[in-house]
C-alpha cells in the first residue's frame, strides 16, 4: 500500500514538472496569437492622473545597508510635519489642518512649502538632482523620508486626521522603538513588490504590522529612517535622465510620459522596510478615522 501511495505521488510529481509547463506552452501559443505593443496597457488612472501601472525596476532595498554603523539616534520632538508644495489648497485641505491642530494643541506643527523647504536642508545633504522634476506628489514623499531622518517627529498628510500624538510619541522615546503610529487599515493598499519571491505576499499576509504610511512618528537617524531616504535617492538617481526630459506636470505628474510610478519611491519602499524592521515598528489598530474627502 505504502509503494502504491509513493507510486501515485511520484507520477503527480512528474506530471508536475514536465507536464505542466508543456501544457501551459501550448495554451499560451493557442490562445495569445499575436501581441501589439500598446503604451496604454501599461498605463492607469490614480484619480484622474494617468501614470505608469508598473515599473520594470527591480530591487531588494531591504538587503542593503546591513552594515552601515550608526552612533544612536536622538528623541522625536513633539512636532508634525506638514507638506504643501502645491499651489492654493482647498477648503478640504484646510479643514484637514484644522482637524490636526484641534487634535494636538501643545505641538509644534510647521508646514513646509517651497518658501521655508530650504531652512530645513542640510548643508552636508543637498537635495538631489531630480528634486526640481518630480511632480509634488513625489517631491512629498521624498521631503518627508529627509525630515524623518534628519529631524524626526510626526509626518502626517494634510488630511482631516485626529490623532492625538503627544502620547504615541511619549511612548516612542520611552522604547527602543524606532517609529509608531496608526497600523495600515488593508491589504489592498500594501504596494507589493514587484518580482519573485515571497516578500509581495508577506507584505499582504502582515499589513497590519505596518504603519500606515500617511502619518507616523520617527526617532531621526535611525536605521529604519536612513534606508527609507537612501533607497528613495537610489531610485531617483536612476529615474534622472528620464525625469529630464519628462518632468511632472504638477501637481500630479498627469503627462504620460512621466516615469516614475505612483508608489515607486515611497509605498514599494515604505512596506517592506516596515517588515525588516517589524521588531522596532509599532503599529496601532483602529486609530485611522474615515477621513473623508480631502483634496
């Protein structure tokens, strides 16, 4: 009985390894017959921008840096960030101000623009070439990593978010934590990375250890905070060229030609940072409200 049950599993195992790909070989020959390039096929709509759906950029960030020696970190201020790099911004923009104001009347909230984003650049750290061509969007997501690695505090979108933060960041300088905030809410809106491999769906698995990625609290200089800004720069030195000759129509980046992705420098870097260091990351459930519109 026991060689009957091995014979029978040997032939699934067979069948398996050759059998499949053959057959696969000969659906995909039968039923895709010609292909056509069309740019639009690999184009999407994000409200109304349209934007590469993929990126054929392949890289583990989460395998770097492993080394790098850091001398410690300082405590998290009790200040948020906000950033606006945009023109007038709505009544819902200003009603999210409001809402965090309300929620945190002892921090120091400082909301960079293009008037005062200079006063916070290092000398021994420029910003990069690419800076000036990315849309707003994407200059955000690079200006918060360098304000988290630099200065550290809260990030938090102009978005009508209520959290209270004096005691999360109570907690963060009180831990050996390196960041805290709200947990991510869904796996539909973990970036997963693109490629082989597991770690797509380990992002999806444990979302929950995520932060999510609209507001948190950092401690500056920190490995988490370092590897986020060091990856963003890697990719946008790799987008330059490309960013030159198609810069962002702003605020969105909608010309279609503009190459970045819209996660590609911060939801594809965000998550699985947050699972390499899942240990010094804590991510609260149930403290994202339905926000509702804000643009």
């Amino acid at each position: 009985m026991i060689n009957f049950v091995k014979g029978i599993k040997h032939k699934f195992f067979i069948i398996k390894k050759y059998r499949v790909p053959q057959v696969k070989n000969l659906y995909f020959k039968l039923f895709y017959k010609r292909y056509e390039y069309t740019p639009e096929s690999y184009r999407v709509k994000v409200g109304g921008v349209t934007m590469p759906s993929s990126s054929t950029f392949l890289v583990n960030h989460t395998l770097f840096a492993q080394n790098k020696k850091f001398d410690g970190h300082g405590e998290a201020p009790y200040r948020i960030f906000l950033i606006w790099f945009g023109g007038e911004m709505s009544k819902n923009r200003r009603l999210g101000i409001e809402s965090i104001k309300n929620a945190n009347p002892n921090l120091d909230i400082q909301i960079i623009t293009n008037d005062n984003m200079d006063s916070f650049v290092r000398d021994e750290h420029p910003l990069p070439p690419s800076f000036n061509y990315l849309s707003f969007v994407h200059r955000s997501d690079y200006f918060r990593a360098y304000l988290m690695h630099y200065y550290g505090g809260v990030y938090s979108d102009i978005k009508p978010l209520d959290i209270q933060w004096r005691g999360l960041i109570d907690e963060l300088n009180k831990t050996d934590l390196f960041a805290i905030g709200p947990g991510e809410t869904t796996f539909e809106n973990v970036a997963e990375a693109p490629g082989v491999g597991k770690l797509g769906k380990d992002q999806k698995h444990y979302y929950w250890q995520t932060l999510y990625p609209a507001c948190y609290a950092c401690k500056p200089k920190t490995p988490f905070t370092y590897e986020q800004l060091a990856e963003i720069e890697r990719r946008l030195s790799y987008f330059y060229n490309l960013l030159v000759e198609n810069p962002a129509e702003q605020p969105w980046g909608n010309n279609s030609n503009y190459p970045i992705p819209w996660n590609a420098i911060h939801g594809q870097i965000w998550s699985p940072l947050n699972l390499k260091y899942f240990d010094k990351i804590k991510a609260y459930p149930g403290l994202i409200n339905n926000f509702g519109p804000h643009r």
